[in-house]
C-alpha cells in the first residue's frame, strides 16, 4: 500500500456499492451539489425537528412515541386476509420493539456520533431521510410518515440500510410464516402470487438460520437449494455473506459478488461490501463506490470526509485536505470531524505547526478532556518540536489557572 494505512474509523465507518466506471480521482469532482437540510414540506418540518434536537439531547420518547405499530401492521398486511386476532397478537407481542430513539441515542454515545436530518427522499412521499455517523460506522434511515386521522405526524414505516430492506416488509414474511403455521391450506391461497414459494422455503429456511452460526457449509448448502425469489430477500443475502465470511476468503467474494448480482441496488450492499475492497486495498474502487452512494441518497456532505480518510491511506493528502475543505463548505456542522482528519494529516507528513493549531481548535471545542500529548507515541516527533514546545506551554499555562493566552497563539 502507498502511504500509512487506513484509519481506523474509515475501516469501521466506509460503505460502498460496487466498483464505478467514474473515478473519483478528486474530492472536487465526487459527491453530489444538493442543499443538505432542506426544508421540507408541511406538516412533517416541525416533527424532523423535533426528532433532531430530542435526540441530540438523549430523550428518545419524542421519536419513540410516534412510532405507530397498528400502521405498521396495516402496512404490513396488504393484501393479505390476516385475521384481526393474528393482528391483535402481532401487536401485544410487538410492544416496544418498532422504537428506535433509544438505540439511536446509545449508538450516539457509545461511538461519538450525530443523527442528523438530510432531506425528504425523491419521489418517495413522506420518507424522511436521516444519517447516523459515528466511529462504529455509517448508516441511513427512511423514517416514513404519515398523519393519522388527528392530524398528527407518526412513523408508519421505517427503512434501514444496512437492512436494505423496510421493517414492513421483514413484518410482512414473519406473518406468512405465522398464517401458513396456523391455518390449513394457506399455502394454496397463496400459489401464484409472489409470496408463494417463501411460503413453500419456510421449513428450509428455519434450517438455514439455525445452522448459519454453527454450520455455515451446511447452510450455504441449503441456500443453494433456495428459489431465485427467495435468495434475493436481503436478509437472506445477508446470512449468506456471514455464511461466507466464516469459510474463508474465496467464499466470502464469491457470496458478495452474488449480493451483487442479485441486489445491484440494494441500500445494504454499501455496508457490506466495502471492506472487500479494504482487503485487497483498491482505494480507487472504493471511491466509486462512495460516488454511488451519494447519488443513492441525494449527496451526503459526510461522504467527503470518507474519501479523506481513503486519500489519506493512498498517501494522497492535497487531495484529502480538499475533501475536508469540500465536507465543510457543504455542511457546516462537520467542522469537527474535519478537525481530527486533519490532525491526522498532520501527523502523517510531520506538519508541526498544522499539528499545535489544530490540537488548540480541538482543545476549545471539543469535549474530549485531551490537551497534554507528551506521552503519546504518535505525537513523539511533534513533542521535540519547537512547536511542540509551544503547545507544551499552552497547556501547562491552561492546568496552572492563567488562562486562555492567545499571544501564543499564532
């Protein structure tokens, strides 16, 4: 590999689809020129609010409250003779478990992360689209609103990336399976329609899920036995690509070119793919791959950064800088991500000064209790430096009590 490797938070953080024909040689010409946030229609804007300052401040109960199961349920259902007793049951056993405040919160603290509103989706009405960054990863939800019949906005429906596939729809297969288990003669009702020969796999797919974690060659042989209709579900996907994963290698891009192959479009297929291209290091891939997922999601300013932290490992850190100077243009609030970023730079090409500026404008806004870094291995080169020593002083002046003295501070 040219240059340092990859950070961390890249390897963790990535996505990606599939190699593009386009390469995204610069940040400049990567990442797609839409107004982030925008304003959309009535009477949703006050509920996104809503959801991004409740959040923000740890309350899950503002999202969590408008998460509407009966809608979900109906949603669900079409076109289905699902009794109102399985519907009843559904629901009761249900409970809580269609709330994602609290997970999103705990996501937040535990990897340093945003939740952060982007734009209502193109000719997608009401799919509210949100984007959680953090050093555990990045994902995207579809929150899907509706009003109910008070006029007030609740979440009918949710989407999820990494699922690549609506809780509805995962809602709508586990139904099939409950109706074919209690009534006789389902599955004829069901013959001739798209549903059917999931209803026909449901005795091999209970196999194939149970054996994924302890026989995973005993479970890619059943999914092979899979019809066509029932290999492209995502999470069946998915289990297939950990099937892999535990094999070996070979396996393992063998199932994601079958992901591919069957799901090109797939929201899920960004977050798992990625780390192939890590693993053979094709950051030019991997750009592309980026490229596709801002145009899958309108542009994401946050993607910027990304392919800084790819330059970087590409020991391309011009163009890397450009990314961050791009990220924070399109979207203020990324100021501090960038921060670190460029901290990284610095360190990377021995930039002394670059290091003590920006460990200051970290110091002042960052809520991380960091400031002296004389025991730091990677910062051994910048401690001897004469700006070293400079910030050596800042901080010693900043724990006796003087103050804050920005004579130093050029």
């Amino acid at each position: 590999m040219k240059g340092r490797t990859l950070p961390a938070v890249a390897a963790l953080a990535l996505v990606s689809l599939f190699p593009s024909d386009v390469s995204a040689a610069t940040c400049a010409q990567a990442g797609t020129d839409t107004t982030v946030a925008e304003d959309p229609a009535d009477p949703f804007i006050d509920f996104i609010v809503g959801v991004e300052e409740t959040i923000y401040e740890g309350d899950p109960t503002f999202l969590d409250d408008a998460m509407d199961v009966g809608m979900l349920i109906e949603i669900a259902s079409e076109g289905l003779d699902v009794p109102d007793e399985m519907k009843r049951g559904i629901r009761e056993g249900m409970g809580g478990n269609f709330q994602i405040g609290e997970s999103i919160i705990q996501s937040n603290e535990e990897a340093d992360g945003t939740y952060t509103f982007l734009r209502m989706m193109p000719g997608a009405p009401g799919h509210a689209l949100f984007r959680f960054a953090g050093d555990d990863g990045l994902e995207y939800h579809e929150l899907v609103l509706a009003l109910n019949d008070d006029g007030e906005v609740r979440v009918a429906d949710l989407v999820t990336y990494t699922m690549g596939d609506s809780v509805s729809s995962i809602l709508r297969r586990a139904m099939l399976a409950l109706m074919a288990d209690s009534e006789r003669g389902f599955l004829d009702k069901v013959l001739g329609r798209g549903d059917s020969e999931y209803v026909e796999s449901l005795v091999k797919l209970k196999r194939f899920t149970d054996l994924a974690d302890v026989d995973p060659e005993a479970a890619r042989k059943i999914y092979a036995e899979f019809p066509d209709s029932v290999k492209q579900l995502p999470e069946i996907q998915r289990l297939h690509v950990q099937c892999a994963a535990a094999i070996g290698d070979e396996a393992y891009q063998s199932a994601l070119e079958e992901f591919e192959r069957w799901l090109p479009d797939s929201p899920a297929l960004p977050l798992v793919v990625m780390d192939l291209y890590i693993m053979n290091e094709d950051f030019s891939a991997a750009q592309g791959c980026l490229d596709r997922i801002d145009k899958a999601v309108h542009g994401d300013p946050y993607l910027d950064i990304m392919r800084s932290q790819l330059h970087q490992a590409d020991g391309e850190f011009e163009v890397a800088l450009q990314c961050l100077d791009r990220a924070v243009e399109r979207e203020e609030g990324l100021d501090m991500p960038a921060a670190w970023e460029r901290l990284e730079i610095a360190l990377s090409t021995d930039d002394f000064p670059e290091i003590r500026k920006q460990l200051q404008w970290l110091y002042r806004r960052s809520d991380y209790a960091f400031g002296d870094v004389s025991g730091e291995e990677a910062f051994a080169a910048f401690n001897a430096s004469k700006a070293g020593e400079r910030w050596a002083k800042f901080i010693a002046r900043r724990e006796s009590g003087a103050g804050d003295d920005d004579s130093d501070d050029d």
